[in-house]
C-alpha cells in the first residue's frame, strides 16, 4: 500500500480533525506507513502527542503558512511519501505548492464542505494541483463541478463513523426521572443553524412542556444564542454545554439528535447518533438528505423552517416508539455506509489508483 503523509492545518478541533486522524490511526494500525503534519498551535497536535502516529507540527496557515513552503517541501521530500492527503483548506494552497516542489508525490486533498468554492481563480488553481478530490457527499461533488473542477478528479468517499465505539450502550444513560430531550452536536457558527433550532424549540415547549435542549459545542455565535435563548423564554429548557469531550453521553442523554444546518458536507455527528441507534431530525441542507433518510431513520425538513423542524422533534417525543424504530434503522444504515473500516478501504482503494496512475 502506499506510504501516506497527512496535514491538516486547522487550529481547532472539529468533526474534519476527528476524520483526519482517525483515518492515519486506522492506517497505521493496519501497518501503513503513516505521517502527520499539524499545525504548531493547534488541538490536532496536542491530540498526536498522545498517539503512536509519527508526526511533526509547524505553521501551515496564512502568511506563516506561505513563508513555510520550502520548509515543508523539504521535509516532505526527505520523507519521500507516495501519497500527500491534504485536509482542510486553509493550509490547502500551501501545502499542495509544497508537495508539487517536493517531486514525485501525488496529492489528494478531501472537501468536506457544501459552500461554493471562494477565492476566484487562485482557489480553483489549488484543486488543479490535485491529482485526488475527495467529496465527502453529492452535494459537495456538485459544487465542485459548478466550480469548473475536472470531473475524473472527483471522487465521492464519505466520512465514517466507528460503529463500534458508537455503539448503543456504549455509555450510561441518566439513571433519574428524564425530561423528553434533544440534543445537538456542533460548533457554535451560524451555518449550523443553531438560531433556527431555538426558534423552533420555542414551539416544541409549548406542545411538550418538559422539553430540553442540550447543545454542545463552542462558537463565535455562544453568546447571541445565549442572549436569543433568555430573550425567548427558554432558559429552564435550553442547556449550553460548551465543549463536550465525548460527544456519545450528549445523543445517549436525548431522545432525538437535531442536525438543524443552513450549509452541510454530510454531517458527521448524524452519523454518530445514527450509530448509537437515535433517530435524527435534520434539514436539507447539503449532504445531509444523503446521511438521514427521511421517515426511515428519522426526518428531513427544509433548512431554516423553524415551524417544520418544530413538527419533526414533537413527532420524535410524542412518537417514542416510532423513534426507536427510526433509531434502529438509522443503525443498521451506518453500519451498512458509514462504518470506519467500510470508508478506509475506500481511500485505501483510490490511494492505489492515483498512484498507479502516475506510473503510466
């Protein structure tokens, strides 16, 4: 199989940080060799020091991120890899300039958003470079396309989720008397959708009086949600959780995961509830129709229609047992898609094409 380098440049850590290295565990834990590269002052980085993947973090992001170019072309051609994965696009430009510098590499890069390609000609030309583009879902595909990218570049290999560790009972429920729950799993911007799903929890509380919300993530939207939150009467409903280590004791404390976003490359923490067998109440946006399949593993609203996803969550509460139903298939759908060792030996398989395709 061939020798992989990773980099991923984002400081902060998110649903891409946990495909990236999730994805270079998995291939050295199948005996690959494996490299990382992550930014200096990042969440990833810390997170290495605690694993047995070789890695290294240096700047990778804006004008340190440019003035480092020959210094990470240098080291990547010292590490002489097959395949350069790049994983965010923040430090995409750099990096790929950096592996075409190195020589003899292939570079394969992995799109996880559904927004518009942005920066005109240059940020088209850094996916020109590419020999690879992963598109985490159709939709990401199709704005690729609408971009101009060339069609036999793109690749659609979605994120995974570990079935295993995401399992239902893999953490212990409350044990008291519960309060109909839904929760919700991301970071606190407002393409998330977290000011649709407050607008509608607002209606939910007044079918359901007992409702609660648990939202979990850190934001430059917290403190507007907050004040929205107050303002609507809903402090003794809507708990903000901050940053939550483990995401599984969230979805195992509700009945419902709530995936309310106004732009979506697929939706890794649907995936997640899915796996731990809880139905998932989500909007169209994106890929996200391609992860819940609506009135099967739970419902699929337009995105921003508060009146529609406040329907979709009674029906979650009042219904249990359709829910758990839901809930079931949404397992059985993961397993079946989105399990980890399903996804690796898909990027396994296209690592073999691109390089094959550089020897002819």
């Amino acid at each position: 199989m061939p020798s992989t380098v990773h980099v991923d440049g984002n400081r902060r850590w998110g649903g891409g940080q946990e495909q990236s290295l999730g994805l270079a565990l998995a291939l050295a834990a199948r005996g690959e060799e494996t490299h990382f590269i992550a930014h200096s002052e990042s969440a990833l980085s810390a997170r290495l020091k605690g694993t047995y993947l070789s890695f290294e973090a240096m700047p990778l992001r804006g004008m340190a991120g440019a003035l480092s170019v020959r210094r990470l072309a240098r080291r990547l051609g010292e590490l002489g890899p097959e395949i350069v994965h790049i994983h965010d696009s923040a430090s995409q430009a750099a990096a790929a300039l950096a592996a075409r510098l190195g020589g003899g590499m292939r570079l394969v890069v992995t799109r996880r958003t559904a927004f518009p390609l942005s920066g005109g000609w240059l940020g088209r030309l850094k996916y020109e470079w590419c020999d690879r583009i992963i598109c985490v879902s159709e939709a990401v595909r199709r704005e690729c396309l609408a971009a101009g990218l060339p069609e036999a570049r793109l690749a659609v290999v979605g994120d995974f989720v570990d079935c295993n560790y995401f399992r239902p009972g893999a953490v212990a429920e409350e044990e008291t008397e519960r309060r109909p729950t839904i929760g919700v799993v991301g970071r606190l911007s407002r393409e998330k959708g977290h000011e649709v799903l407050l607008r509608a929890m607002r209606r939910v509380v007044g079918r359901v009086a007992e409702a609660r919300l648990l939202i979990a993530g850190e934001g430059p939207e917290q403190g507007r949600l907050q004040g929205m939150a107050a303002a609507l009467g809903l402090s003794d409903h809507v708990e903000f959780m901050g940053f939550v280590p483990d995401a599984r004791s969230v979805v195992a404390a509700s009945e419902v995961l709530a995936m309310p976003s106004l732009s979506e490359g697929l939706g890794v923490a649907a995936l997640e509830a899915m796996a731990l067998a809880k139905p998932v109440v989500a909007s169209d946006a994106g890929g996200l129709v391609e992860s819940v399949v609506d009135g099967e593993t739970g419902r699929v609203v337009r995105a921003g229609d508060a009146e529609a996803l406040a329907d979709a969550l009674v029906e979650m509460l009042e219904f249990p047992e359709r829910a758990r139903e839901m809930g079931r298939a949404g397992r059985e759908r993961a397993l079946e898609r989105f399990d980890k060792p399903k996804i690796v030996d898909r990027i396994l398989s296209l690592y073999d094409e691109v390089v094959n395709e550089g020897r002819r």
